[in-house]
C-alpha cells in the first residue's frame, strides 16, 4: 500500500513538473516509461530504428498533451494508449509497410492451440514479429491490448470483416510457425540423444 501512494506521489510530482515544462521531470518520466513503451513500439514496428522515432514522437506528445492527463485510469495506460496510436499512425503513413487489406472470408478456425512444448517469450515475439505488418498489426491490438475488431476497423480505418479476417489469417500463420518451431525442437532433441 505504501509503494502505491508512493508511486502515485511521485507520478504526481513529475506530471506536474511536466506540465511547467521542466526538463528534469521530462526526463524522469521518460526514464520511467520507456522501456516498456519501446516494447510496445516494437511489438508494432520490426525496425527499431522506427520504433525508436515513434517512441520519441510518442513522448513529445505525452509532454505536450500531458494537461489532457485527468488522473483516470493510470498514467502508464495513457502514454500506453499515445504510444499504440503513433504506431498505427506511423504504419498508415508508410504505405509500404501497411495492411494487407483482403476482405475475402476465410475458413481458419478462430481458436489457436497451444503447442505441445512451451516457448520461450522472446521466441513468441520473433514469430509474431516476422507476421506481415497487417496481421501482426491486428494481432497485437486484439490479442495484447484487447482491443474488439469495432474498435480495430475503427482505428486503422478498415472494416470489422478484414480486422476479423487478418486475426484469423495471423493466428493460422502463427499456428504454422509454432508447430515448426516445435518439429524443429524435437527433432533437435531427437539428434542430440
């Protein structure tokens, strides 16, 4: 309990010094959050260097728009929630690297299974990282930040369907990935014994 007031004061104290502009609580708050916001970053956008312009971009609009911080919900939710709308920002102004939009109806199943073997959590993020920018896109934002497909269509300025349709074809990819990856470790295991 005393940690939680702690830290609430102490978040207190730099959104303030945020809101005055002061270097030194700028740069605390940023020393706070991002690592954890550059993860987020990355989990949208393969390149770091990208995901370090988007952090950066991200930041510089949490101090800019810090006033709008109402204390509802917590401050890590709010500069969370900046740091995924840069991302997809940054993913629809570069048209290269954008969804691949194709509404046609799939018949994968909408549950994935778990694999056999248990995999590490870096491991996860490679697979999920190696998904085209579109489905990876889609995947974080409903699996991970639990977001409905509404919402999805909405934010990334597609329809319901094709936020549905590039989950489904991510999790398939996914399926794929990890049934190698565990064929792969077996048979790895089965050449060492």
């Amino acid at each position: 309990m005393t940690l939680i007031l702690h830290k609430s004061l102490v978040e207190q104290d730099l959104i303030k010094g945020c809101i005055e502009d002061d270097p030194k609580s700028q740069r605390a708050l940023y020393e706070m959050f991002s690592g954890k916001m550059f993860s987020l970053c990355l989990r949208y956008l393969k390149d770091e260097k990208d995901a370090e312009d988007v952090l950066i971009s991200g930041f510089m609009k949490v101090f800019k728009c810090i006033k709008q911080y109402k204390g509802v919900g917590s401050l890590e939710g709010w500069i969370r929630t900046i740091m995924v709308n840069e991302s997809l920002g940054f993913i629809r102004k570069h048209r290269h690297m954008y969804l691949e939009v194709n509404i046609e109806e799939t018949n994968q199943q909408d549950s994935m299974t778990a694999p056999e073997d248990t995999l590490a959590a870096e491991d996860l993020f490679n697979l999920i990282q190696e998904l085209p920018t579109g489905y990876r896109t889609v995947f974080n934002l409903y699996a991970v930040e639990g977001y409905s497909h509404k919402e999805i269509a909405i934010k990334m300025g597609i329809s319901v369907q094709t936020s549905k349709s590039q989950l489904s074809r991510a999790r398939a990819v996914l399926q794929k990935s990890l049934a190698s990856a565990s064929f792969l470790k077996d048979k790895h295991v089965t050449h060492e014994g």
